[in-house]
C-alpha cells in the first residue's frame, strides 16, 4: 500500500495519538518499531498519518505503554481502522477537505458543544441563509460550486436526527439573530427554524443576549465522541481552521463554553427572559 499523500484529519489524530502512547512508554522511534515488529520507517509514517497501524500492533505499543484504559485502546483501535467513507464522500471532490473532516468528527461525535457569535450555526442554518452568507463570503466562487456547498451544509444537519444523533448545546449570540443577511422572509424562515430546533430533545440553544457580558470573540466547536481523550476543538478561519486534539485545548475551550452557557439565557424556562421567547420576540414583526 502507497504511503498517503494528503492524510484526513483522522488520519493525523490516530498516528498523534501514536506517538502519544510510544512517548507516554518512554520508547525511542527504534525501540517501538520494535515493540510492534516492524521498520522504523513504518512507524514514522504511522505517525505522521501517512500509513495505516494493525490493530494487533496498536494493542502491543498500548501494553508497553502500561495502564491504559481498555476502552481508550478500543475507540482508538476503531479510529485506525475506520475507511472514513461516509455520506461526506460524495463531496470529496466539490468541498474542502477541512468540511469533509468536520463532517466525519460530526458523524462520530456523541455530543457537539458549538459557540457562534456572529452566524447561526450551520447545523441549523435554512436553505436561503446558507446561500446569503456564501455569497457574502472571504471568497467569490462559481455557482455551481456555490450550490455544492450549500447542498453539503444543509446534508449535515441529518446527524441530528439520524440513528445515534449526537446531544447538541449551541450557544448563539443576539447578534448573529439580528443579522438581516436577505431580507425578512430570509430571517423569517430562519428564525422559525431555530424554534423548531429548540423542540428538537437532543438540542439545546442559547442565546447569549447583548446586555450580557463581552461575548468571547471566535466562534469554535468542541466535538466529543464516547471516549473522551479523542474529543477535538475545531476554531473555523477563512484561511484554514484550527483542529485541536490536545487534551488542555479540548479543557480550555470547554471551560470556555461552559462560562458562555452559564451567562447566556436558559433554553425555555417560561420566564419573562429566555432563549425561546427572545426568538419569538424577533420574529414577531415578521409575520
């Protein structure tokens, strides 16, 4: 088998963690090619993500390494072994492969923390809204690319009521409700979508209103599948989004979420001020 070229995220997350496990067994490149009975220059690959590991030879490094959780072998044994073929792939060739390799940590997420400030979330984003704010992007594109990318954001949003769907908490800030992007019947139908999705039992929305506290400035997501050490932090940019797997990453940015939950209104608590009433609030004037 060729080495690859261009590794998925997933790829680079199984060789990462790899190398945390050779490290964490004190072993030099030589010594856990050894271990597992293979070349040093397999094992550089390995992780690099440029080559594949045998389940038989991850278990081996895991028990040189001692003490290490069975369940996380198991969960990183499945991370190796995954093709990474998913409903994603049809877009492999029209999207970027940072969106194909969000898409597939969806896919595999348990639950998905996202913070947005300025956009409603794409997993919850109509039709007409996805266009406007692709259209209004960094970058000018063809049309036909534009409808691709469309097609595959709005392909996304089956993860949240697919088999399996994922526990999904955003937290939204009062502006990116107010933003007007294509007029009122664009806001209108969105605005109707978020309370839709708010009666959704694995989603729970905020908003962050704007005599809350100094909203935190970049927008990210915290995406965590069974096993906890695997969860990654994804802090999109128009140039290229940082993927962080580093077990302080993923607790900062919890930590960091979790203070935005806390300051933001509660989902629906039949008071005066909540999530739910706020958007029906907006969108009053709209119908």
């Amino acid at each position: 088998m060729g080495l690859r070229a261009n590794p998925t995220y997933r790829q680079r997350r199984f060789g990462a963690e790899v190398r945390k496990l050779r490290e964490r067994a004190k072993l030099s490149v030589g010594e856990g090619a050894a271990v597992m009975g293979m070349h040093q220059s397999h094992i550089s690959n390995v992780e690099s993500g440029r080559t594949s590991l045998s389940a038989e030879r991850l278990r081996r490094l895991a028990d040189a390494a001692g003490n290490i959780d069975a369940g996380y072998v198991e969960a990183l044994t499945g991370l190796g072994q995954r093709t990474g073929k998913g409903w994603w792939s049809l877009y492999r060739n029209s999207v970027r492969a940072p969106l194909l390799d969000f898409a597939e940590l969806e896919a595999g997420a348990e639950s998905i923390a996202c913070y947005e400030p300025m956009f409603v979330p794409g997993l919850l984003q109509t039709r007409a809204y996805a266009t406007a704010v692709h259209r209004g992007g960094y970058v000018e594109v063809p049309h036909s690319a534009e409808a691709s990318a469309v097609d595959f954001r709005l392909a996304r949003q089956r993860v949240l009521t697919g088999e399996g769907a994922p526990r999904l908490h955003m937290v939204v800030h009062e502006a990116a409700l107010r933003v007007t992007l294509g007029g009122r019947e664009l806001v209108r139908e969105q605005l109707l979508r978020l309370l839709e999705a708010c009666r959704l039992p694995n989603v729970t929305l905020q908003v962050l209103p704007f005599d809350g506290p100094v909203p935190f400035g970049a927008p990210f997501t915290v995406l965590m599948p069974r096993v906890r050490e695997l969860s990654t932090v994804v802090v999109p940019h128009v140039e290229n989004s940082l993927y962080l797997g580093e077990v302080e990453a993923v607790s900062r940015y919890s930590h960091t979420f979790a203070k935005l939950a806390k300051a933001a209104l509660p989902p629906e608590a039949r008071q005066a001020k909540d999530t739910v009433r706020l958007i029906e609030r907006l969108l009053y004037p709209l119908l």
